[in-house]
C-alpha cells in the first residue's frame, strides 16, 4: 500500500534539504514520488535552483573594480596613524 | 621598476611582497594595496550597497589584514584569507549601519491552500535566465531583488551564495546555529526566486 503523496507545502518547505542532499533515501523517495505527479513542483525546484545560480554568478562575474588612489592613500595613512 | 607579464602574480612574488611588508617597506603596503584593493572592493560594493560604507570596509580590512600579518602562516591562500578578512569588515559596518526597519519576509514566500496545493503554481523560467546575466539590465536586477530581502536575510544569501563561504563559516561569523543558517537561507532563496519570478518566467516572453 502507497502512502500519500506529501503536499506542496511539505515539499517547499524541505526543499533545501532536498537540494543539499541532506535526504534520507526514504524521503528522497518522497520527494521524487511528488515530484514525478506534480508539473509545478518541478517547475518551482528548477526556478529556485536557478535563483541561485543566478546569485552566484553575479559574484562570480562582477568585474575587478580598479583601485582609487585616494583608497591606496587612506589605508597608508590610516596604518601610519593606527 | 621592471614590468611584469600580466596575469596572477606567481606565489614566490607574493611571498617577497609579504615578507617586504613584515620588515615595514612602505611602498609594498601600497603594492599589496593596489595589488588585492580591486578583489575587496568588489566584495565591499556585493555586500554594503554604498561606496562612502564600501571604502571604509575596504580600509578597516586592510588595517585587520595588516595587523593580522605576522600570524599569516599561508596556510590557507592569501586572497581566500583576505576575503574573510573583507567580509567581517562588511559584517561589523552592516551591525554599525543606521538599520532599515527588518521587513516581513512572509509575503515573499509562496502561499499554499488549506490542502497543500501552491496558491499560485510556479511556471518554468526561460532558458536563457542565465545568459541573460551578461546584460548589465538583467545583473541589475538581480542586485536590485537581492537588496530588497529583508537585511538578515539579504545578508545571509549574500554570504552563502554570492560570496560562496560555507555554511559553517556563515553561522560563525554570524553568531547563529548552523540549522538557522539554513532556515534563513532557504526562506531568502524562496523570496528572491518571488522576486526574480515575473523577470524570467517562461509565459512572460
């Protein structure tokens, strides 16, 4: 006998866990079970590993900013004085 | 002074630098300055949202790491070292910083019926979100989600995913246990991806 497939609300809110790999193969199990039933969720799984993607790219990307000399100044003065 | 090739600076070069430092060289402090100054304020910029408070975090790092030489014992790199050093500079401006208000991450989060069904069920995002992030529109608009999170949140996605330190690291610098690291985190991922929603939606095209 199958148990029930969690809801929605069970599956975004031990979502991370899911995506970490931090599961137990019995609620991994759960989670593909739903997922395999359920578009949306696996719409949203997607969408929020993007997401963080997205905010690692940025990081990863950002150009090198140049280095203002008045910075340079400010730090040997700063070290002078402390 | 002798041009160098571009590219990295090789490791025994770094080594000269620091040990030139130790013994007081004022012109490789301001070598070392230039040198690693670019990495820190990219950091400072990521994380304080303000050039005034992203120079001074970039200043007081640099007085940390400098204080701080004599115990570098190169174990870990200089630059991921330097990093850490940058990012609890940014830490103790965030905590000095005249607050905003935290606002409720709730309406952020997505809402489901009493039966467990999603109120609003996610579409899938076009292919080329990521791509998209070339466009300095859409990197915009990925800083400008990100700084709309409430501050402890903001500050912990930022960590975790921008700045990529462990969770671990994370919850020490942030005096918190590491389960409301990952709670906080996932709640922050959560409303940035309600944020980011409408801007890479599939049906949005």
């Amino acid at each position: 006998m199958s148990r029930p497939l969690m809801s929605c609300r069970e599956f975004s809110e031990f979502l991370d866990r899911y995506v970490e790999g931090e599961l137990g193969d019995v609620e991994r199990l759960e989670f593909e079970r739903h997922l395999a039933a359920c578009p949306a969720c696996v719409a949203y799984l997607e969408s929020y590993r993007r997401t963080t993607r997205l905010a690692r790219a940025l990081g990863a990307s950002d150009a090198l900013p140049g280095v203002p000399d008045e910075l340079v100044a400010a730090v040997l003065a700063s070290r002078r004085n402390a | 002074m002798a041009s160098r090739a571009s590219g990295p600076a090789p490791e025994q070069d770094e080594a000269l630098l620091l040990d030139r430092m130790r013994s007081g060289d004022e012109a490789a402090f301001a070598e070392f300055v230039r040198r690693h100054g670019g990495r820190l304020l990219a950091v400072a910029r990521r994380m304080l949202r303000s050039e005034e408070d992203a120079n001074d975090a970039v200043q007081d790092a640099f007085l940390s790491a400098f204080r701080a030489l004599p115990e570098f014992a190169g174990d870990s790199r200089l630059s991921t070292w330097l990093h850490r050093i940058a990012v609890n500079a940014c830490l103790m401006k965030l905590r000095t910083r005249r607050r905003k208000p935290e606002g409720p991450i709730d309406e952020l989060l997505p809402t489901f019926h009493e039966d467990g069904h999603a109120t609003n069920p996610a579409v899938a995002w076009r292919e080329d979100a990521e791509a998209m992030l070339g466009r300095e529109r859409t990197r915009s608009l990925v800083r400008e989600a990100i700084d709309r999170l409430p501050e402890g949140h903001r500050t912990i996605l930022v960590l975790r995913d921008v700045e990529e330190l462990d969770t671990e690291e994370t919850a020490k610098l942030l005096g918190l246990s590491t389960s409301a690291v990952k709670t906080r985190l996932h709640r922050a991922r959560q409303a940035l991806r309600t944020l980011l929603d409408p801007h890479f939606r599939e049906d949005d095209r």
